[in-house]
C-alpha cells in the first residue's frame, strides 16, 4: 500500500551493503540485540523498517561517521523465524521508497532515520524497444520456476512483466553491478527511465546470459 503522506516520518534504519527494490525480497538473519528488539517491535505494532545502503566501507558500523544512501525501501516483514531466543531467520519485502532526510543512532546501536516517502511507480506498459529484456526476465523467472527456486528467489508474486517499474527493478536487483549503480537505479524516479538505464547496463555489458547472483 502506498502511504502518500508526504510529511517527514521516523523510522527504524536497517543498514546493509545491498539495496532493496519495491517488490523486492529480502532474507536476514537477525542476531544482534538491537535488531531483534526492532523486528518484535515492527511484528507487535505491524509497522515497517528501512532498508539502506550503507555507501562508505567501514569496518565499525557504529561509526557516526557511516554514510547512508540517500534513498532506500521500506520492508514489510512477511515471514519469522526464531529459530532460537536471539536468532531469527526473516523474509521482507520491499514496499515503498524514501528519501532519508537525517538520521540518528540511539544508546542501543539502533539508527532511527526521519525519511519522506517516495510516490511509488505509475504502471507503465513496456515499451517495444524493452520487449527483449522484459522476455530475458520472463526467461529467468521461467528458469527459477521449474527449478523450484522461488523460495530463495528476489521475487514475489504477482509477476508484473509487463510494467516498465516491475521488470526494471528485478533485473536491477539481479545484475552484477555496484551498489552505486544499484542505488542509482532505485532513485530514478521515472521507471521508463530505469528500464532504459537497466537495458543499457544489459547490452553494454553482453549481460543477455543474466545469471542469478
């Protein structure tokens, strides 16, 4: 659901060296105090929490010095896990984008961001010159299905292979590209220009053979 309010909002920060497209899935494994408290705290009051890139490579995430992308996804937790009292296994879901305004860490460790939520992408049919890449993701998903691979796949029903916003972020989250270039897909705000980069990162690179990485 598109939440279109587009005043400032706080919310808990997940910071990974990945990013996380709407529509998207993400599995963690959830082990530190200050992550598990968030989790229990989104599941009890059904709310989401931020997924962002963290864009300087640091070996102490503690750093206050740690730099955040500018842009990252809300996640929906869809399933848990505890496999034990401080272990949980989840799978998320990427629903809407934000802008990251600031942000904080608390005593905990935890980083709090103040974010303004992104509209999310207008449906937009494919256009004729994408029709190849759109029947490469066909493939893939093809490929994934008759392997019984979905469990572990970024994607969740229902396919959307024919809207430029859909097929562009499940191959952006597929192809082997840097997280910049990752981050740089998810703040196009026009997602017909997200498939145009998308295609172009494909055919410059002889990416038609896309392995799932």
């Amino acid at each position: 659901m598109t939440n279109s309010d587009p005043s400032p909002r706080k919310i808990p920060l997940f910071p990974l060296g990945t990013v996380l497209f709407p529509d998207g899935v993400i599995a963690l494994k959830i082990f530190e105090a200050r992550y598990l408290d968030m989790i229990k705290s989104c599941l009890r009051e059904k709310t989401e929490f931020g997924v962002i890139s963290i864009m300087k490579s640091l070996d102490d995430e503690n750093d206050p010095s740690l730099t955040f992308s500018q842009i990252g996804t809300l996640a929906q937790i869809e399933d848990f896990d505890p496999v034990q009292p401080a272990l949980y296994m989840t799978k998320s879901f990427g629903t809407q984008r934000f802008k990251l305004l600031n942000s904080r860490q608390e005593s905990s460790g935890l980083w709090i961001g103040e974010v303004e939520l992104l509209e999310n992408d207008p449906i937009t049919p494919i256009p004729e010159e994408h029709q190849k890449v759109a029947h490469l993701l066909n493939e893939i998903i093809s490929v994934i299905q008759s392997e019984d691979l979905l469990g572990e796949a970024p994607f969740k029903k229902p396919f959307k292979v024919d809207d430029c916003g859909w097929v562009s972020n499940r191959l952006a989250e597929l192809l082997p590209i840097s997280l910049a270039q990752k981050n740089h897909l998810l703040a196009q705000t026009n997602p017909r220009i997200r498939l145009d980069l998308v295609t172009e990162i494909i055919e410059d690179d002889d990416l038609r053979s896309l392995k799932l990485h």
